[in-house]
C-alpha cells in the first residue's frame, strides 16, 4: 500500500503558483470598450455617409478584438497541455487495489469509473447479496442498479471484508449513513490505521448528529484515519453514462462531470485528485470538511421541500423562493459550524443543490414530490429500491438547529411533516403566514442570528 508519506512529493492535479511546473501565460484582457473607442476615432471619409462609416470601423474593431482573444486563448490551449504533459500521475501509477464498500448505484458507478482509468488496477467491491455478487463476477452486469451497463473486467465483487480490504491502496465508502457506524464496527480488524477513505455517503447520523468525518474515525477507533468527502453535483445513472453535469460552462463534448474532494490534510486531497481525475471527472479540493458534508446532507432536505412544492403544483415562483430560503438556512447552520462561506456557494453548495431540488432524477425530490401529491410516506419508501438519505436527515435538522441556536422554518418543516405533525398544505400555510420582514442587499446580524431572505430568523 502507497505510504501516506509519499503524497508530499506529489503534485496536484489543478495548477496553482506554487505546484505549477509551467507558469501561466500573461493573458491581456481586450476591452470591448477598446473597440467602441476605435469606432469613432477615424473621421469619416469626404463623400461617405458617417453612419456606414462607423459601422465600417465597429466591424474592424470586432476583428482586432476577436483576432486578440483568439490568441490569447491558444496561448492558454498549449500552456495547459504542457502542463498536463509534466504533471504527475504517480498515485494512480502506485495504486494497485481500491476497496468500494457498498454494491449500491453510487458506489458502482465510482467503481466503474476507477476501473476504467487502469486495467491493470484491482477494484474490489464489498456487498451484502450473495446472487448479486455472483452476477457481478460472472457477468459483469450490476443488475439491480445497471442492468443495461456492463462493468470492467477489473471489478471484481466479494462478500468477504477481508478479500476487500486486503492490499487497498484506498477505500471508498458507499453505505447509507444511518448503517454506516455498526457497518464499519464489524469490519474494523480487517482495516488497515493508514488507509484513505474516501466517504461517498452524505447525511447525518440521527441519533448522533454525526456526519461521517465523525463516525468512520470513532467506528474504526482510530481518530487518525485518513478520511477525505467526496461531494458536489453527480448522479450515478450519468456518471455511468459520462453525461455532462455541472460547474460553471457546460462543453458537451468533454462530458464533464465536476465534484469536490474535501480533506483536512491537503496532501491527501491532492492525491485522491489524482486518483479519480478523467478527461470525464474533473476534481476539485477542498480543506473545508464541514461544509462540504453538512451542505452534502442538508441539500437533501430542501429536495424533499422542493418536491412537496412540485407535488403541490404551487408554482415556479414559489419553488424559487422555498429553495433560495432554503440555501440561507443551510448557510446560517453550516457557518455556525464552522463551514467557510464560499464552500457553501461552491461546487459542493449551491451546485449540488440546484442539481438536487430541480432534476427528476434525485430521489430526495422524488419522495418530496409523492408527499405533495398526497402519498403516504411508508408507502413510498416501501416501493423505492435506493435510499433516500434526506428523509433520515430531516430528524436531525430540529436538534442541529436547536443546538446552534438558529431558526430554520423551512428545513424544519420538512421533518415535521415527515413526522407528521403537519400535513404539506398546513406546513405551506405555517410558512406563508411567518412574520414579514424588511429585506435589501445587507444582511443583518442580530443577536447571534442572521436576518435573511423571506422569513425571520429571530
């Protein structure tokens, strides 16, 4: 197994001034103002009709400022290959074994991902069901999950914990987090104390108000566990599909699909970029665990509010003020946290929770939507195969919010419905009915809470 020590030479995958082996290429920014300017600064010729005259130079301005950009671009097109030329891939080179604990879409779908990358490297995956282990080594074919998806050889599947984790370079875990904690207990002699996990899983323990950067280190008694989070927008169905998804400009062609590993040792974070990082994944890092893993968690919840608004057919505009409502409670808690504001902006913040509240595919949204079309609760999560992590991490939203003494109406709607104590139409007219409030650009600290948005907080 590659030695946690050996991550210090390498470099990471994004550039950055200090790691770069190639500095950037001095980029001069083009003012359309540039173009405007020369558009008058020749005086029409004698016989001419000033107007034509203009729109003669305003044609050559857009030229020269085209031809500019253009340059500068292919200036960053080779800088950037001849970056990736002299950047290192030492880590996947290392990396011979990988352990995937847990057979379910998310955890297949990274396993898939990672096999793909490099045929000679083992990915073992851990999973309950005997048949669908069988199916898996015979035929290559998730078949609960992906039925229509054929797996690399090189995953291999086993009900064995030993046979997983034997010689894993990295681990990545995928169960359900309210299983995570007795899951990990009973296989912890079987793991190695300097073995990354990479945590797939996002929710809170709702006993505990654990998130997972708590509970593997105390499930496996070692509080010094190498851990990373692997968050930001990404269904499983697309990333088995390589579909674009996600951050800032969309380009087809590259089927992009941008998540964020977040880590406490930046080494580490460096090394997992390395590891997962594909013309199809581009991975970013993060030092912010905590606002990675509580927004991974609390997003799940506004999706079921976003759903129940859907299922309610209350409308775009209400949806738009429920989910942006919904982001400032997330922000309040997660920065009472300790979670730094721009993670909560970021890839893993709004991105995750724009994919998750709007897109049919999540399944936080999906039980939010049978809820406002009047299904009973049971009955939906009886009939789903996957689970839906929002509906366990609603119980904890209440005493989180209660804990860090901050309000959070909409969130904890959710819970009470789940509970029911309220009904949807009942939570809608709770919420429609709170306080109005004076609202402009600032924000308003008051008394240890923050005035936001469209309901009070105080």
């Amino acid at each position: 197994m590659a030695s946690l020590h050996s991550y210090s030479s390498l470099s990471p995958l994004s550039p950055s001034p200090d790691h770069c082996p190639i500095k950037p290429p001095f980029i001069p920014f083009v003012s359309r103002t540039v173009a405007v300017l020369n558009l008058g600064s020749a005086p029409a010729e004698e016989g001419k009709n000033p107007i034509s005259s203009a729109v003669s130079g305003g044609r050559e301005g857009g030229r020269d400022q085209r031809r500019a950009v253009r340059i500068a671009w292919e200036k960053l097109v080779r800088w950037s290959r001849s970056w990736r030329s002299k950047a290192r891939s030492d880590v996947l080179e290392q990396t011979k074994k990988v352990a995937v604990l847990g057979g379910g879409s998310f955890g297949t779908a990274m396993a898939a991902h990672l096999a793909g990358k490099k045929a000679e490297m083992e990915v073992a995956m851990l999973v309950r069901d005997e048949q669908c282990c069988h199916l898996i080594n015979e035929t290559h074919h998730n078949c609960k999950y992906f039925p229509d998806f054929k797996l690399p050889d090189n995953v291999v599947a086993t009900t064995s914990p030993k046979d997983a984790l034997l010689g894993a370079d990295f681990c990545l875990h995928a169960v359900p987090v309210q299983f995570s904690s007795s899951f990990l207990e009973g296989i912890s002699w079987h793991v190695d104390p300097n073995l990354p996990f990479i945590s797939l899983s996002k929710g809170l323990e709702l006993n505990t108000l654990r998130m997972m950067s708590q509970i593997i280190p105390q499930a496996l008694k070692n509080p010094r566990q190498p851990f990373i989070v692997l968050s930001g927008p990404s269904f499983a169905v697309e990333l088995m599909k390589k579909l674009p998804t996600g951050h800032n400009i969309i380009i087809h062609i590259l089927n992009l699909v941008a998540m964020v590993a977040a880590s406490k040792d930046k080494k580490l974070a460096n090394a997992v970029q390395q590891l997962l990082a594909s013309p199809n994944l581009r991975i970013s890092s993060s030092s912010d665990v905590t606002g990675v893993e509580i927004t991974g968690a609390l997003k799940n919840v506004l999706a079921i509010a976003a759903g129940i608004v859907e299922g309610m057919n209350l409308g775009n505009n209400c949806m738009a003020a429920l989910v942006a409502q919904g982001c400032s409670e997330i922000r309040w808690l997660a920065t009472k946290m300790g979670a730094k504001p721009t993670t909560l902006t970021g890839l893993s913040g709004s991105g995750d929770i724009m994919l998750t509240c709007f897109v049919n595919l999540s399944r936080n949204r999906t039980v939010g939507l049978r809820l406002g079309s009047g299904e009973r609760l049971e009955d939906i999560l009886n009939s789903m195969n996957q689970v839906a992590e929002g509906v366990s991490t609603a119980g904890a939203v209440i005493a989180l919010a209660q804990k860090y003494h901050v309000k959070m109406p909409v969130l904890t709607a959710v819970a009470r419905i789940i509970d029911n104590e309220l009904t949807p139409k009942k939570a809608v007219m709770e919420l429609m009915s709170l306080p109005q409030v004076f609202f402009d650009s600032l924000t308003i600290v008051h008394l240890g809470y923050v005035w936001d948005g469209l309901f009070t907080t105080s």
